[in-house]
C-alpha cells in the first residue's frame, strides 16, 4: 500500500515501473483505491501470508551477476572463493523451491540459519540481497566438498582458502585426464578435459553413448570462438543471463578432441553460469566436457546420494555441495540462425516462465505430454507453464521423475487441473499414467480425460506461441505420432484450428520391418522402400549398396516385407529422411536418435543443384506425397558414384518443393494462406529455413517456433490448448 496526494502517488507508481528489480517481472499492473485506510507509520515489507491460495511467481535460475562475480573473485570479500554466492539478481530459484510462498524455509536452504551479517543484509531494503532467500556464506551456509569415486571424503570448502585449494585440486585433476561429477545448479555434470582424447573416449564408454555429441563449457567467448564460429546473435545468447547451450557450427582446426563430436559439424556450447564454474575457470583455461551427469536414457543425478549411487562407474571424482537441489533441471538447449533464436530444449535458465496467450483457459488444465522429449504443461488464466525437460519415459526413474514434476509444478503454481489432456498413443506411459486412478498424479476423482493427437498437438504449439486460433494449413513433420486411424503418422499436412482437424494430404504410407529396430538401423527402412519400388530385385540393390551387411540379415528383412506379412505401416517423414540417409551411404547404423538426418543435413555442401522428384497424387480422402521416383533417383545416384553432397542437398531441395505444392495445393481448396510448421524434422534448419522462404515467395503467411521447441518438448503446450478448447465446447 502507498499513502500521498494524487501527483505523489502517480509519480511513485511511474517511477516502480520504470525501475522495477531487475528480475522482476510485471505481468499486469492496476492501481486500487482503498477509501478510509488507516495511515501507516512507516515503510515495510511483511512477512508472507500462508493463505490456501497461492499466487507466487517463481523465477527460473540464472547465471551470476557481475556484482557477485567481483565479491567471489575478490581475496579481500567475505565471500571470496565462496561457490554459493548470490543475491536477488542472481542464483538458484525453481530448483531449491519445495513450496510457496517463495520463503527461505520452503526452500533447500530451510536448515541453513543466517548468521548475523547475511541476516543483516536480507533486512535491508537498501541491499541488494535483500530478501534473497538462498543468501548465505562460509560462516552460514553450505559448503563443496571433493570425494574420490569410492566416497571417501579429501577435501571440504570450509572457508576460502579451503575451498581455494579445493577448487586448485579438481582443475589439477580435469588437468591429469581425470572424470569429475560436479554438482550444478540444476543436476550434476560429467566434466573433464575436452582436448584429451583418451579421456574423452573414456567417458563415451562409461556412459553409453557412442556419438552424440558432447556439450562444451569454455571460459568465455574468446575461447568459444577457436572452437566454433560465434556471430553477433550468438555471443549475446552465449551470454544471456539464463546461459544455454548453444549449438554453433565447429571451425576447421582441432581444438577439441575429435571424439567430442564425432562425424558432426556442430558443437553445443555454453559458458559458466553457477559461481563454481567461474571458480574452476580461475585455474584452467582450456574447454571442458559438461554433459548431463548420467547413463542414456536416465534422468540426470541431482541428490549426492543418487550420484554417489549412479555415477560412481562413470567418474573419478565427485566435487559436491550440501545445498540440495530439489528438482533436478537439465541445460537450456537452443540454436540461433539468421539472427533468430529456435529452442531444442527448454529448461534450466527459462522454466518455469509461461507461455503467455490472448485469452484466458476456460479452467484449469494438466496437459502430459509425449513419450520422448517429455515435458508437461499446466494451464491456468492467461498463463501455460511449460515444464523443465523430463526425457523419454523409458524407465522407472524417468516415470518417477514425470510423477515428481505433476505435483510439484502444481504445489508451486497453485494450479488444482478440472480436466487432463494426453497423447492418444495407448503404450505411452504419459498416456497409461492420465488414464491410471487420479491419485496416482495427486489429482481430485472423476477428472474428465482428453486424448489429443500427436500431430495436431504439434500444430496447436505454434498455434499457442503466435497465439493464433486458426483456421491454419499445419505441416507437422516428426519420426513417430500415434495417427487418429491406428496407423503410425509423421509426415501430415493438416487443416486445423484449436477444436479439430482435418488430415489434407500426408507421406505415402510405407512399411516399418522390425519394428523400433528400423531406428538404429536406417538401412532397414531404405530396404523397405527399395522393396515397394523393385519388388524382388531389392535383394540385388541392397547387396550393391550395403555389401557390409550381412545376407542373412537382409533376407530376414526382405521376408518380413512379402507377401501380406504383419507390417508396421507410417507416414513419417523422420524415417523418409532414416531411409535415404542410409540409401545415399551418408548413415545406415544410428548411434542416436535423428543421426541419420543430422548427418544428412550436414552432409550438404552447396544449394545449386535441382531436387529430386516427390510427385503429389490424390487418393480419397487426401493429397498424397510419393516418395518412389524420389527413391529411384537416390539409388542411380549413389550406384553411379554421385557425392554424398549432392545426394543430400538434392533430396533437402526436392522435399521443400514437395511440401510447397502440397501446401498450395490445400490452400486453393480450402482458402487458408496462414501455415504453421511444427514437429522434430524441423530441427533441421535447411528444410526449415527453405520450406519458410518458399512458402512466404508464394505468399503464404508462415509461422515457426521459436520459444518453445517444435520437437516433441513442446507438445504438452499443443495438448493444453487443444483441450481448453474442448472443455469450452462442452
């Protein structure tokens, strides 16, 4: 409450906005009368009310800020080399928040007492950690500790010198080609030395993950820029305050080990952002390897005890801290081109901001996602809060970490969803848990369910980010979705808006042999295709193309494709791009997912060539994207030794011209001109950034995603909207 004339009050009102905190975050402002109050005394700021509504806003975490970063490197501060600093514009927020209203005791840090000169500085209004919550220093607060693989205890950071020598130490062993777990903000990191090569190999065979590209941490620019090429666009996301991973295209010269990335023109990286990173960059001045702290496929490890018990084949060291991370939070992912910003990952730095919209959800929505990429999404009013990255709900400490996520984002947001909306997949375990008993999520009985399909939650996505209502022309393009006619979709152009769709043309259907096999190994749908367009002479091609393969397993594919066998049929687009990767020799054995179409993208070295043929046919219901020429064409190319270049720039060119007439095509029928483009494959920037300008020189008014992923990350938001809008109706 302000107390003054009118003028005083006016100018106060227009003076806290223009110089609000600097974290703060105004969504709407209003200004309320309140007749006959009594005068107040003084200025001050009460303690928060614990009432059953809760409508604290919860910032995300975020990178240090300069005046912490001198404090820490300062020999004369009080805080000198500690790794816990912070203040209210900087620091850990959503991962140490247990409940709200944002309060120290609702926080990891409840069991750490203030001493007496942090307390006097959380009390002064003119401190800058005024009311910082995890406010804290050597004499108070927590503090890092070094424990060899097997537990025992070497070093603890009980002051700055301690925890100078301590911190010395792990850079002389990042140095000697050790491993080291380091506790972050979010999770902890598998660290060591990225121009040892033996060391970084190490690692890829610890972990299980043969190519995949590691992420890099580099101490600043400068030396972000002898490894990739940095822009003007890129070195200010590289130094936004919420500090992503940024994926930058490698330079010529080997500064890193060839196996941080192997076989891939591109880097993720990203620069310090948690004081312990500075610290250790005080002492090294070469990159390091900072990828998630875990097996493929497993949550990151965030408690010490989960990484004690997860990591402890993976590392050497374990560079700990006593600050609990409550919610375990993967790295922001994000790639800039053209001076735009798409996001692969949104996570840690960016959650648990919403999504703002025009108007208000007509209730309350728990939205769960997909399979891969999950994350969930809770909807209320104008807001839709994305959740932190989950992973693939593959295993039991995904789905508990899933579980985790539903209540604790609605404990936090004070959101109590009326209705639940999911995939229609029936194996999903997003699906499986919506359709469980409610208390299995910590929701009221008698919820009503929606099922929502894959692809129109795509297109809804975009549609949500643009806060569009449609009518659109979606071009949703991924490798697997869960189509409305049981069959398995991934390469759909649909004419859509938030109530329904309908399916306007798609992929020519081909045939899956072998199932979820066909993903780590592409040759297995390019044999299928070769099979569709030469019948039994397939067998004579692939044997040309792929002698490396084994007969036997060839003619296992080849029986599982004749005759009226059970077959797994799709549309997707993502295993047309598996298919052809692996026909023009560019990758026929995946070591991860979507490497295929990375390396085929990758592949293209100049854009002059003509595209091969996709015709456009008609069938019944819809317009139909044959594939067979396009396949034949491939096939000639590669037995006549064309370049994988060629073939790769060819089949990029051919398909955008493809889509296009397809997206013509469905506007002159339908009269729509907006199009929105959504799912996995356009994480491919060629096809993106193509299929957008010829489109828009066809006078199409065309839509991408930009601040939430068009993978299946953003999904849940796609889902929620969709199911407003049913509830609405109803």
């Amino acid at each position: 409450m302000a107390q003054g004339d009118v003028h005083s009050i006016r100018a106060f009102t227009t003076e806290l906005r223009r110089k609000k905190p600097r974290q703060s975050v105004i969504d709407e402002f209003r200004v309320t009368e309140l007749p006959g109050h009594k005068p107040l005394g003084t200025f001050e700021i009460r303690k928060s009310r614990e009432n059953k509504s809760k409508n604290t806003r919860i910032a995300p975490d975020l990178c240090i800020c300069e005046d912490c970063l001198r404090e820490l490197l300062n020999p004369r501060d009080r805080r000198y080399f500690y790794p816990f600093i912070n203040c209210t514009n900087c620091g850990p927020r959503y991962t140490i928040v247990r409940d709200v209203p944002y309060d120290r005791k609702f926080t990891t840090m409840r069991g750490f007492a203030m001493c007496e000169s942090c307390a006097a500085e959380y009390e002064d209004p003119l401190d800058r950690r005024f009311h910082a919550q995890p406010n804290a220093c050597f004499t108070c607060g927590p503090r890092i500790e070094l424990y060899s693989a097997a537990r025992q205890l070497i070093l603890r950071g009980a002051d700055g010198e301690k925890s100078r020598e301590l911190i010395e130490k792990c850079a002389g062993l990042l140095r000697s080609g050790h491993i080291l777990a380091v506790k972050g903000i979010g999770g902890f990191h598998l660290a060591c030395d990225a121009r040892n090569q033996e060391t970084v190999s190490r690692l890829r065979s610890l972990k299980y993950r043969e190519q995949r590209p590691f992420a890099l941490m580099v101490k600043d620019v400068r030396q972000a820029r002898m490894i990739v090429r940095v822009g003007a666009a890129e070195k200010k996301r590289l130094l936004a305050e919420d500090r992503p991973i940024v994926v930058l295209r490698k330079k010529h010269k080997k500064t890193v080990a060839p196996s941080v990335s192997p076989d891939n023109g591109f880097l993720g990286i990203m620069l310090p952002y948690a004081p312990l990173h500075f610290l250790l960059f005080t002492f090294i001045d070469f990159p390091l390897v900072m990828t998630s702290g875990n097996l493929s496929d497993e949550p990151i490890a965030h408690t010490n005890q989960d990484a004690f018990t997860r990591l402890g084949k993976l590392c050497d060291y374990f560079l700990v801290g006593n600050r609990d991370i409550h919610i375990r939070c993967d790295d922001t992912v994000t790639r800039v081109r053209q001076g735009k910003e798409y996001i692969l990952r949104r996570s840690r730095g960016i959650v648990p901001n919403p999504v703002l919209l025009n108007e208000n959800f007509h209730t309350p929505i728990l939205a769960l996602g997909a399979e891969q990429k999950n994350t969930i999404c809770l909807a209320k009013h104008n807001k839709a809060f994305l959740s932190h990255h989950i992973g693939d709900l593959k295993n039991a400490e995904t789905y508990a970490s899933f579980l985790q996520a539903v209540r604790h984002l609605g404990e936090i947001l004070d959101i109590r969803p009326q209705a639940v909306a999911h995939d229609l997949h029936p194996q999903y375990l997003s699906t499986q848990a919506a359709l469980q008993p409610p208390e299995t999520l910590g929701l009221p009985p008698e919820l009503p369910r929606i099922g929502v399909q894959h692809h129109h939650a795509h297109v809804a996505a975009c549609m949500a980010e643009h806060n569009l209502r449609g009518p659109v022309i979606g071009v949703a393009l991924d490798g697997t979705g869960y189509g409305s006619d049981g069959t398995v979709w991934g390469g759909e152009v649909l004419t859509a808006d938030l109530t329904g769709f309908t399916r306007s043309a798609s992929i020519m259907p081909f045939a899956l042999p072998g199932a979820d096999k066909v993903i780590s190994q592409p040759w297995r749908t390019a044999l299928s295709l070769l099979y569709r367009v030469y019948g039994d002479a397939a067998a004579s091609y692939a044997a040309r193309l792929w002698p490396e393969l084994d007969e036997k397993a060839l003619a296992v594919v080849l029986f599982q494709l004749e005759g009226a066998k059970a077959k797994i049929m799709t549309s997707s687009c993502g295993r047309l791009f598996d298919a052809v990767s692996a026909l023009a020799g560019v990758c026929g054995e995946a070591n991860y997912e979507g490497q295929p179409a990375v390396e085929l993208e990758q592949a293209i070295e100049k854009d002059s060539l003509s595209g091969y043929t996709l015709d456009i046919s008609r069938t019944a219901e819809y317009y139909e994207l044959d594939w067979r020429e396009l396949v034949a064409m491939v096939t000639a190319d590669r037995l006549r030794g064309k370049s994988r270049a060629d073939m790769a720039v060819r089949f990029h060119r051919g398909l955008v011209t493809a889509l296009t007439g397809l997206c013509i095509l469905v506007s002159e029928q339908s009269g729509i001109r907006r199009v929105v483009l959504s799912g996995g494959c356009f994480m491919n920037m060629y096809l993106l950034s193509g299929l957008t300008g010829a489109l828009r020189k066809k006078g199409m008014e065309v839509y991408t995603h930009h601040r939430v992923p068009c993978n299946d990350g953003g999904i849940a938001l796609g889902q929620a909207v969709i199911a407003n809008q049913r509830v609405k109706e109803k």
